[in-house]
C-alpha cells in the first residue's frame, strides 16, 4: 500500500552526464501546436551567408546544443502489506536489495536467484523527498534549461505508482510526491520564468479525457507532418499562480479520474494519468554594468526557451485470475494491459534499435514517442512489491526497467527567435511616445479653453444669484401672509366639523338597535314559510309511492298465476321425454349386451399391453427420483463445503502458491468429489434436455417439483448454464413458484436459484423487468424460515450491486423488504443484508464521486446508519468487513455528513481510521475524513 511507505531518510541528488559531440551548423525550427507545443528538429545544413526562411528559427555556426542522455531508471520496493505478512508468513521476500551495489536480486527458490543492476535501487524506508532528488529534481532542472523532460512511474497495480507520483501530502508535507514537488521546484524559480502552465489528463479506455474539465472527452492527437511533433488541441491549459492554487487543480483532477476496488487495491487506478507543465522563459545573460538581461542574437533580437515536462502515472498492469476484475471492471483492465503491451513492443523495439517503433499502436505510446526515442530527458521510476505471490509480475517489471535502460535520447535545446516580444515592445514605444505628446497639446488647449470658460461663468453666476435672491425675498414675505390667514380658516372649519360629527354618531347608534330586530323577524318568518312549503312537497310524493305500490302488487299476482300454467305444462313434457327415454334404453342395452361378447377378448390384450408399459413407466419415475434425490443430496455437500471456503478465506487470508498444503489437498479432494454430481447433472441435461428438466417444474407431485428446482438451482450455479435457462424460460418457471408455490423448500431452493441467476448483470435486468424484485420482498415479509430469508437476502444483495436498478428496487420495496430482515438476528441473513447494504452504498458513492448522482442516500431514510452503528461489534469479520465499508461509502457524500455528526457516525468513522483489521479500509476512511469539510470542521472542533 502507498501509505506504508516511511517519511524519514537521508536524500541524495544524482546529475545525469551528458554524452555527444558538436556536430554541424543546424538550424532549430519552432513547430506550433495546439495550446503551445513545440519541437525541434535538425534541419539540413544552410550556407553561411543565406538566412533561414523560418522567421522564428536561430542558426548556430559554431555549436550544436544537443546531446545523447540514456533513460535513467530506479526500483522502488514497495513495504509488505498485512495481507502480505499473513499470507507469506513462513516464507521469505522475492526480492532482495543492494542498493550500495545500486542492484537487486530476484529470487526463483531458496538456491537460485538473478541480479539486475539499476541507476538506483530505493528500500522500503526510502522518503518521499530522496525519491524527487534522484529521480524527478534532474529532469525538473533540465527542464528549466530549455531541455523537455519526462518521469514516469511503471509498475505491478497496488505497488504505489500513484503515491510516489500523484500523493497530495496536504496533511503532512513530507508525504507528497513527484508532482507537487517538482511544481514546488519550478515556483521556487518562477522570478526568472515568463509563464508555467499545466493540463492534466487521462487515457481511459482509449479516450484521452480532461480531468480539469470533464466534460471535455475523447481529445485528438495532433502529429505536425514536418517535424512529428505530437499535441492535443482540444486539451484545457491553466497558468499557475503559485503552489496552493496548483494543488487545488491537482485535488480537482484526482477526484476526476476513474478508480476502483478491486482484490489487489482498494483504490485501482484505471486510468493513465498524464501531467505536462509548459515552461516559457528568457535566457537571462550580463551586461556591461553586471545585471541580468535577456539574451539576444547578433542581429538584436530576443531568444525564448520553451520547454515541457511530462509527469506520467500509469494505471497498474494486472492479471484477471487475481484482481478478480468482471464486467466493466474487466473492460478496464483489457484497455490498461493492452495500452502497457504496446509500450512494451515499443520499448523493446527502441531497446533492439529495430528499424520500426510501433508508436502508432496506442495513444498512449503516442503521447510518448518523444519521452522514449526523442529529444527529452526522462526518467522511469519501476514499482515493486516484495510477496512471492507475484513473482510473474515483478519479474516482468523489473525486464521492463532493464529494456528501458538500454534506450538512449537526443536530448535537444528548445530555443526560439521572440520576435513577438520584440514587436510588442517597439509597438508600445511607439504608441506611448505618440500618445504622451497628444496628451500634452490636449492639456495645453483645455486648461486654456477652461480658464476663459470658468470667468464667463463665474460672472454670468454672479449676476443671476443676485437678481434670484431679491425675487425671492418679496416672494417670501406675501406667502408668509397667506398661509396666516389659511390656518385661521382651517381651523374654525374644524371645530364646526367636529361638533357635527358628535351629533351623527347618537343618531347612528339610535338608528342600529331598531333596524337589527326588524332584520331578526323578516329571517324567521322567512325560514317558516320555507318548512311549510318542503312538508307539502312531502305529502305529495307520499301519496304518488302508494298509487305505484297498488300497481306493482296488481302486476305481481298476474305474473304468479301464468308461472304456475307454465310449470304444468313443462311436467308433462317431461313425463313424455322419460317414456321414451326408458325405451332407447332398452333397446342399447340389448345391442351393449351383443357387442360385450365380441370385443371382450381384444380389449383384454390391450389392458395387458398398457398394464406393461405403465409397469416400465414406473420403474423409469423411480430411477428418475432416485437419480434427484442423489444430485440434491451432492448439491447440498458442495453448499456446505463452499460455506467452509469462504469462512478459510475470511478467517486464514488469501492462499498463495507456498501456500499450507494441506489447503491444497482439501481443495484437490472437493474437486475430485465434484466430478461425479456435475458429470451426473451433464448427463441428465444431454439426455433429458433443459426443456424437460424446466417442464417438471410445473408437476403436480410436489416431490418431483422439490428435486427439479434443486436441479435447477444447481445448473444455475454454472455461468455457461444461466443464458440457456433463461432461454428456455427457466426464469419465468422459477418466479411462478415464488408467486403460487405454498411449500417452503420450493420457495427457499427457487430463491436460491435467482440468486445465482441475479450475478449475472443482464439477467438482473430480466429479474428486474418481471417484477422479481418485489416477488422476493413479499417473501422476505411473509416467511420467517432462516434458510429462506438468506437466499432472499442474497439474491436482492447481487441486485443492490447495479447502480441502474436502484430506484426500481426502491419502488418495489426491495430494500425495505432487506432491512426488515435484521429483526431476525440470524447471523446468516445479517451477513447477506450487510453485503447487499454496501453493494448500494458503494454504488452511490461512485455516482456521487462521479458527479451524477445528489442529494441525500437513500440508506440514510431508512436508518441504516444508526442500525450500522449499534452492530459495530459481536459480529464475523466477513460481515465487519461489509459494515465498515458501508460506512466509508455513506460517508463519502457530503450530503450524509450532518447526519454522521449528530448520531455519532463521524466516531465510528475515525474509529474504523485506526482500528479495522484490514489496511485498505483503514486507508479509505482516512481519505473519506480529509476529503470532506464537514468532517475536518467537527474534529478540529473538537480538539479544541
């Protein structure tokens, strides 16, 4: 893991020696890309008195500035894991270090070893900082000189490409890595620089991605025809202000790029991370006093270095039988390897001098033909871990290093002519000396123009403000006048108003009383005249029901009498109908009696014919029976035995090839005890055919319809089996016995088989569609059996694992229906609920990360948090396991934080930081604590 790597060592710095002769008068040409790149290449040779046609290019005479560098490569050895130091507890490293010696062993067994020799070997305890000073701070300086450079970090997945490239150290300064370091390198020299810009990218599946601005996606590669320089156009290009601001891009871009978890890393990079940073920057010379100018040409004219460093962290090659990578994840680690086998070819190919590189076989050798085979100084720093289990793996990187060491690059000066600089700079020496003397002349005229204005005015102002104070003062005194005699007026006007408006309100109030008991009368006598009026409308329909009640009984007496001549007429039909029924009888019964005679002796060679075939029949129901009861019985022996598997994994740790033997003799028995039901259920399937073997899923003998679904149970359980089940319509047989099915062994074993079915993704639509989800809620409500809940609970855990059907689940209370289990408090179906809860959770925080999912967690209504905390403890380590991630899923959205800090969640996370007994979870709960504000906020509070 990168976090095991140590803080603390001695550092030391190492120059790389430059090797190469003068050669010939060249010239260097600026070749312009997208957003600034650049290149260079020699040109033929030039008469001395002829100037080049390329304005911007510089003819050196004497020297040519380029010089042949060999890829330098270090090994850095990665610290022993706890997965490592249980699973190779009795068995010693693969690798050994001489880094005195600058070389390193590798060992096939205990008696034969190879040793590899490297420009520097890093132990286990090596810091962050020697890592910069040897590897990185070369390249970086080169850099500053004028010189393109390239570090890049190669390597086994879960080996600590990204922490010795990518790390942050925002916490702890000691613990960044290359790229924040060399940033910090060449911000310290920023005073002497023009302009440092970035962009930072990603090649995900074959698409170059911005991770500075996502939703800028599959960037073109730009090739200049001329000099095969390569640039990305479409990419974004940020100039840095200083160290903070870079990391803030860095953290934007991390959080971008795609990672997931897998059984080698808890966090797998899947993606190529490629950091560039553009340097512009005047080679500075002394003039005659001692200060510092720009250096120019003979003919005056300024020179630019333009040079860039790429800073690549590569996703980490893997093999599927151990990372355990499917479905998209296994999409993703076939881009990687292939992206890193043609790095390979062209490493190889550059390493044999091979008259064809096959840069053009991916875009990621693309993006790097000028780091291996060209004009830039680069570095390669390989990562390796120390377990036996990945012996292939560390062999294969450290030939890698090897090849790559053999590589040698024409390292090139990145000069340019500035003559946009020098332009500018005439053309602003020019329009300031023009616009200073129109300045002057227009000052001149307008304080002229504004002194004769300013006395005009100031007279005529005079003038006027005498004549207006007069006029206002006679004004004054008359309305001083006026408005004396108006309030006079006004106010003998309202004492009159005042006296009238007393003698109006008597009159009112004496008016009201009277008028509201007239009111009062007219409302009742009104009510009256209305009831009067409703009881004669009464009467009236009283009377009309009596007159239609006379009619119906009329009607009824008519209709009884004409029944009754009709019933005697049908008795004597009938009596007519049974005479001559008696005499047909008759008559058959005679002709039944001689035809008896004649047939009775064939018809007692047919009853023994069948009696034969019904005995075969049964004889063949028997073995069938037998043969289905014998294959329950081996499919019960292998769930129990695959129970046992996954409690050694859980409890001992992942097997190894030095693994115990006696874990290897047990695994060879249950295979060996395995053929014969599988040979047997092959066997059936070749001669019955899975459309009969489906067909008894709808007998009427629930004996046979127990062993058929056990049958089907155990195909399921086979990847190859599941599409022609589903084909020949095995889901729809399975979710009718869900839906009808009264017997509890049915319902279990069918629950089971979904679950099996539910792994595969395209069948957990299918399962989805036909409303399997609720069929299974209903049961895990209804039923109260263990064994049934688990499988309930196991098949809606693999549904809970696709991101698409979690709305639909909650729609058909899926999850609802998965946490109303956990009354039981079986430790089994506890198990499953825990794994289906961090199935979803982990979903969510992927969208949430992802930026296409908001809001609060779904979980978080139904109060799995406060159920997650209460369960912390008495509980198997698988299931602590899933609780614990659950928890960092939950917590890694910003939207669940108060909830974490109000019901004490926020502790159970720091707890899980420092106590869970796996690293990669102690790992992502401190990244989820840094990561979020909330979180930083309330522990710095309290620590206060």
């Amino acid at each position: 893991m990168a976090s095991n790597y140590a803080v603390q060592s001695s550092f030391r710095s190492e120059k790389q020696v430059p090797h190469g002769s003068p050669s010939s008068s060249s010239s260097y040409v600026r070749s312009v890309g997208g957003h600034g790149h650049f290149s260079v290449r020699a040109s033929s040779k030039i008469p001395a008195s002829r100037r080049p046609v390329t304005p911007n290019s510089r003819l050196h005479s004497d020297n040519d500035e380029s010089e042949t560098g060999r890829v330098r490569v270090a090994v850095r050895l990665r610290p022993r894991t706890a997965d490592d130091l249980i699973a190779d507890a009795d068995f010693a490293d693969c690798v050994e270090l001489q880094p005195e010696l600058k070389r390193l062993k590798l060992r096939k067994n205990n008696w034969n070893s190879e040793s590899y020799r490297f420009d520097e070997v890093f132990t286990e305890s090596a810091s962050q900082r020697r890592v910069y000073e040897v590897v990185a701070k070369p390249v970086v300086e080169s850099v500053l000189n004028g010189y393109n450079g390239t570090v890049m970090a190669y390597g086994q997945t879960g080996t600590g490409k990204t922490y010795t490239v990518g790390r942050l150290g925002k916490d702890d300064a000691s613990e960044r890595g290359i790229m924040v370091r060399a940033l910090e390198h060449i911000l310290f020299h920023g005073s002497v620089l023009d302009s440092v810009e970035v962009s930072y990218l990603q090649l995900y599946l074959e698409s170059i991605q911005d991770l500075l601005a996502p939703e800028k996606s599959n960037i073109t590669i730009v090739e200049d025809p001329k000099t095969g320089e390569v640039a990305l156009p479409g990419a974004t290009i940020i100039q840095i202000r200083n160290l903070e601001h870079f990391l803030q891009l860095l953290e934007i871009g991390e959080g971008n790029r795609h990672a997931a978890n897998t059984k080698l890393n808890t966090e797998s990079s899947r993606s190529h991370a490629i950091l560039t940073v553009y340097i512009r920057r005047s080679p500075h010379g002394k003039d005659k006093d001692g200060n510092l100018s720009k250096e120019k040409d003979t003919d005056g004219i300024p020179i630019v270095l333009k040079s860039k460093l790429l800073i690549v962290d590569l996703a980490g090659s893997e093999r599927l039988d151990k990372s355990g990578s499917e479905g998209h994840l296994l999409e993703e680690a076939k881009f990687i390897n292939r992206s890193l086998s043609s790095l390979g070819k062209c490493i190889n190919a550059l390493a044999q001098k091979s008259p064809h590189i096959p840069f053009r076989d991916s875009k990621l050798t693309r993006i790097l033909c000028d780091s291996f085979g060209g004009s830039a100084r680069t570095s390669l720093i390989v990562t390796i871990g120390p377990s036996s289990r990945y012996h292939a793996e560390t062999t294969s990187t450290i030939m890698f290093g090897q090849r790559a060491m053999k590589i040698v690059n024409m390292i090139k000066l990145k000069e340019e002519f500035d003559y946009e600089s020098l332009c500018r700079k005439l053309e602003n020496q020019v329009d300031h000396l023009t616009a200073e003397i129109d300045k002057q002349q227009k000052l001149r005229d307008d304080d002229k123009a504004q002194m004769e204005r300013m006395l005009r005015e100031t007279q005529n102002s005079f003038l006027e403000k005498e004549e207006i104070l007069v006029t206002r003062s006679e004004f004054l005194e008359k309305e001083n006048t006026r408005l004396e005699l108006e309030m006079k007026n006004v106010l003998t006007e309202l004492n009159h108003q005042k006296d009238y408006s007393a003698l109006m309100c008597d009159e009112v109030a004496r008016l009201d009383s009277k008028k509201v008991l007239a009111d009062t009368i007219q409302m009742y006598e009104k009510k009256i005249g209305e009831l009067a009026k409703q009881l004669e409308d009464e009467q009236t329909r009283c009377e009309s029901a009596e007159q239609q009640l006379e009619v119906i009984k009329k009607r009824l007496s008519d209709h009884q009498m004409s029944i009754q001549t009709e019933i005697s007429t049908y008795q004597q039909a009938l009596a007519d109908t049974t005479q001559l029924y008696e005499k047909k009888r008759a008559e058959l019964t005679k002709q039944h009696e001689d035809n008896q005679k004649s047939i009775q002796m064939e018809g007692q060679k047919e009853i023994d014919i069948l009696r034969l075939k019904f005995q075969e029949m049964n004889q063949l129901h028997g073995t069938t029976i037998s043969d289905l009861q014998y294959l329950t019985t081996q499919y019960e022996d292998l769930v129990s035995e695959k129970d046992m598997k996954s409690y050694m994994k859980e409890n001992i740790g992942k097997g190894s090839a030095f693994g115990n033997p006696l874990s290897v003799s047990k695994s060879n028995q249950s295979k060996e005890q395995c053929c014969g039901p599988r040979a047997a259920i092959a066997k059936i399937c070749e001669e019955v055919g899975f459309g009969k073997i489906l067909g008894l899923l709808s007998s009427e003998d629930s004996d046979v319809q127990i062993q058929a679904v056990k049958l089907v149970a155990n195909l399921a359980a086979e990847d190859i089996n599941q599409a022609k089940i589903v084909e020949e319509g095995g889901l729809d047989a399975l979710l009718r016995l869900l839906q009808s099915s009264q017997n509890t062994t049915i319902i279990r074993v069918a629950s089971g088989a979904i679950a099996n079915l539910a792994m595969n993704e395209l069948n957990q639509g299918l399962i989805m569609s036909k409303r399997g989800a609720q069929l299974l809620a209903n049961i895990g409500v209804k039923t109260d059996d263990p064994q049934t809940l688990r499988m309930v609970a196991g098949a809606l855990a693999n549904l809970c694992g696709n991101e698409n059907l979690h709305v639909m689940l909650k729609e058909d209370g899926g999850i609802q229906a998965l946490l109303q289990m956990l009354k039981l408090g079986n430790s089994d179906v506890i198990a499953q609920v825990a794994r289906g809860i961090a199935n979803f959770a982990k979903c969510e925080s992927r969208g949430i990360l992802k930026g296409y999912k908001k809001g609060r967690s779904l979980l978080m209504e139904y109060g799995v948090l406060s159920w997650l905390i209460s369960n912390k403890t008495n509980i198997s380590s698988s299931t602590q396991r899933h609780l614990e991630l659950c928890l960092c899923h939950l917590a890694q959205n910003e939207d669940n934080a108060q909830d974490f800090v109000s019901s004490g969640g926020l502790k159970e996370l720091i707890r899980i930081s420092s106590e869970s007994s796996r690293e990669d979870i102690r790992n992502l709960a401190k990244k989820t604590l840094r990561m979020n504000p909330a979180f930083r906020a309330e522990m710095h509070t309290e620590l206060l």
